[in-house]
C-alpha cells in the first residue's frame, strides 16, 4: 500500500478505485458493475509483479450511470424468461 501523505486527491466529486484481481477478466467484471452505479469512469490497467492485473477507475460520484431501480423491480423476472423447470 502506499503512504496515505503521498496520495494526489481526485478532484471534488469524484473518486480512484483500485482492483486487483488474479485474472484481467475478474477484474473488468467488477469494474462492468461500478460502472453501472457511476458515470464517467476513465480505466488504467496495468500488470502486478506477482501476476494478475490493477485496474485504476476514475468515477464521477455526483452522477449515477444507470436509473436505479429498488430491489424489487430488479428482483422480477424478465418477461422472455419462462418458468424454470422445477416451478409450477
């Protein structure tokens, strides 16, 4: 980690977010889901020493990405999506 002191701030409003993951794909996955929360994310990556991948986000926290929908719209099933085997 690095020294908290030495640490440049993002501008007002707006946030870095490191992942580190084993995999690239592991890693633009949850970038994919911060992304759906927060607009304006400028992404970095680069490889670890150790291997696998850091990825670097620049998000704008003021503005949302995407219109929320409470847990129950996005609990419901699409309309395409027929029953499941096991249900009646």
């Amino acid at each position: 980690m690095y020294p908290a002191d030495t640490v440049v701030l993002p501008s007002a409003g707006h946030a870095e977010i490191r992942i580190v993951a084993a995999t690239p794909e592991a890693a633009r996955a949850v970038a994919e889901v911060i992304r759906r929360s927060f607009a304006g994310a400028e992404q970095r990556s680069y490889p670890v020493p150790e291997g696998g991948t850091r990825l670097h986000l620049t998000v704008d926290t003021g503005s949302a990405a995407e219109p929320t929908r409470s847990w129950l719209a996005s609990s419901r099933p699409s309309s395409r999506a027929g029953a499941h085997v096991d249900e009646v």
